[in-house]
C-alpha cells in the first residue's frame, strides 16, 4: 500500500517517493515467485543428492552385502559399488569370509541373527558351528569350524590353540 500526503489546499493527494506504482509492485511479486521457484528446486535437489548418496555402498573383494527386500533374502551383491534403493524397502547385512555362524538347516546358516542360504556344509548336523570361506553368486560357501584350529579372519591362516 502507498503512502500519500495531501496537497495543501486541495483535495489531491501526492504520492510519496516511496510509494511504489501497481506495475512494479507486479514486478516485483513474480520476481519473488520466480526466487521462490528456484528455491524449491534448489532444496529438491539437494535432498535427491543426499538420497542418492546414501545408497551408495563400497564392498570390498573379501565380503559381500546379503540384500533382503521386504524381510526375505534376495541375493548376494559385491563387489565393488552397490546401490541400494533408498526408502527401507532394501537392507543389507556385510558378510565377510572368516565370520562365523551356526547351521540352522542343511543348507541354511544364521549369521549376525540373519539366515542365509549356504552351501559346502552337506552332512552337517544342524547347529554346528561353520565359518564363511567364499561366496557363490547367490549363497555363501561354508566350512565346519574346526573347534581346535583357530582361523585369522584376515587372511584365513590357520594355526592351533593353545591350553
């Protein structure tokens, strides 16, 4: 709204030298939408930027992400660099060889509470103990950990407890 003085004498009014004409009002209003515009764009961009950033995952060449979508086991990914779709649809666990895990089912081990499809392990008994040796393209590769040998995770040298 523009501030007017009144003219003495007369029943006009002066415009102030801060009133501004309803054109560059105008003006300016879109101008601030168009800025308004770019902001929202700017913040859109920034957030798929983050979004993107944090689906990215580096596996290395002695581990592997075990992916489930929804609760149930998808696969095996790895490695190198993964995307996982953003969104809690995808979660993935890092299985690593030299971890250990227990037998649930003949072809099935529980590592860090997660069941993972297995193989290598035929003829165990259920609930012994077995330790990750390789990967598969879709199930990880399990020996029986030897309860007197003690395994370095590292490098998979093998050498014997002592006492």
């Amino acid at each position: 709204m523009a501030r007017e003085r009144l003219i003495p004498g007369t029943a006009a009014r002066q415009p102030s030298i801060f009133s501004v004409s309803a054109p560059a009002a105008a003006a300016r209003t879109n101008r601030e939408r168009h800025i308004d515009g770019h902001l929202f764009l700017v913040g859109l961009t920034l957030i798929a930027i983050v979004a993107f950033a944090l689906s990215l995952r580096i596996v290395a060449d002695s581990e592997r992400l075990a992916v489930f979508v929804l609760g149930r086991f998808a696969g095996l990914k790895g490695p190198g660099l993964v995307f996982l779709v953003p969104g809690g649809t995808q979660r993935a666990i890092r299985v690593r060889v030299g971890d250990r895990g227990e037998l649930v089912a003949p072809d099935t081990v529980r590592i860090d509470d997660q069941d993972l499809p297995a193989q290598g392990a035929t003829g165990e008994t259920v609930g012994a103990r077995v330790q990750v040796v390789g990967f598969s393209a879709a199930a990880v590769t399990v020996q029986v950990d030897s309860r007197g040998e003690l395994v370095c995770p590292k490098c998979g040298h093998s050498f014997r407890a002592s006492g």
